[in-house]
C-alpha cells in the first residue's frame, strides 16, 4: 500500500488504522471527512471533486505529520486524501493519530487538521446531479468537526 | 521559457491548466503582463515556485514552474 498523502482510490479505513495501531499506543483518535448530502440554492449534492497540487500537498502533509512527531513524543500519525470524484457516503479524508495517551492524541489530532487547512494546497468542487458544479472558496470548518468520527481505544 | 500552472476556477476560467510562457522576473510581473490572466486577484490567490511556496516577488528564471493556487480548501 502506497504511503503517499493522496490517492485516487477509496481509502481502505480498516487496514490503515490497523497498520498504525501496532505500535500498541494508549490512544487512537481516527478522523474521517465523509462526502455528505448538502443541499444548496443549486440544488442537492452529488458528489465532490477532490484537486491539488500534489508536489506541494505532499511535501506540506509530510511536514506537519513530522511536526507532530516532534510537538507530541510517542504520537504518530498518518493522512490519506482522495482526489477526483468521490461519492457521497465516500470517506474523502482520514487522519489517524496515536499518541500515549488521550489528551496527546486529541491536541495532535486538532494541530494536523488545523495546520491541513492553511497549508495543503487541495480544492474541492461541489457536483449536481445535472453535470453541473461549482468550486468551493471558503475553508469550511464546520463540515470538519460535523462529519468527525473521534475513536479512543479502551485501555 | 517559464512553465505555467492553474488549478480549479483558475484552469476553467483559462480553459487551461498549463501553459508555457516567456520569462519574467517574478510571478507578479508575469501575471502583470500577462492580460489573459486578468481575472487572477493576487490578493487572494497563493503562488508557488518549483513546488515551493513563494511570494509575487521572488526571483524567476529561465525554466521555472510557477503554480497559481486559488483561494478555497477542501479540508
């Protein structure tokens, strides 16, 4: 399985947050953006269109997870991201992060996703079932915290 | 020669997503003189050279990759 950031294929949820939990950390925090079925004045949607500037969205994504190796010891983490079009129900985003305990791996969780927001250059187009679409242009933070799906492993 | 980048809006709007350009001494005076490029508000898009972030002003040369990265954020 490829390491990189981005991908074109569905994200294999299981099998990354199986790979990254056998280090045996005391926490796991999974975060998945899930396509969702927005309404809006054009209509309902039906999917997204996921585009970046790879070479940048990469070497950024790499970056952040190696400062938060650094800000949390014992934390580690990985991030997958889909690009193309990605159905509604589809999981477009995953961050898995690990740390020793709870409050590590919650606070390095927040620092990823806030640091992906500014910094990964990756858009995202809203699609209609007529064929149309529309690019978003503002940084939505409240899909964020709505399609979050935050695990913590008992101990 | 300088190589050109767009992506979403940016690539619609000039029904392209690369293209190759004369040099210029800096993004900025290469969006200046470039007047098919007139709707691109440098205020609110981001730039990138080689694959690194840069700024309007930074130095080109020959061969460069400038990337126009717009405003939005999937995340």
């Amino acid at each position: 399985m490829s390491d990189s950031f981005l991908c074109h294929d569905p994200i294999d949820v299981d099998t990354l947050e199986g790979n990254i939990r056998q280090g045996e950390p005391g926490a796991v925090v999974s975060f998945q953006g899930v396509v969702r079925r927005d309404r809006t004045a054009r209509g309902e949607v039906a999917g997204l269109t996921y585009e970046a500037f790879e070479p940048l969205a990469e070497s950024e994504m790499a970056d952040i997870l190696e400062e938060l190796r650094e800000r949390w010891p014992g934390a580690d983490a990985l991030a997958r991201h889909r690009l193309g079009d990605v159905r509604v129900g589809e999981t477009g985003m995953l961050l898995v992060v690990t740390a020793p305990s709870s409050s590590e791996a919650f606070q390095a969780c927040h620092y990823a996703l806030d640091q992906m927001k500014t910094r990964i250059p990756l858009w995202k187009k809203d699609r209609y079932a007529d064929g149309s679409g529309e690019w978003s242009t503002q940084h939505r933070e409240t899909m964020l915290i709505s399609d979050s799906v935050l695990t913590i492993p008992q101990s | 020669m300088i190589v050109l980048r767009l992506f979403a809006q940016l690539a619609e709007k000039a029904r392209t997503r690369s293209r190759e350009m004369p040099p210029a001494p800096t993004p900025g005076a290469l969006l200046e003189r470039e007047t098919s490029l007139s709707f691109v508000n440098p205020s609110s898009v981001r730039v990138s050279v080689n694959g690194r972030w840069a700024q309007w002003t930074t130095p080109l040369k020959d061969g460069d990759e400038v990337a126009l990265l717009p405003p939005g954020n999937a995340l």
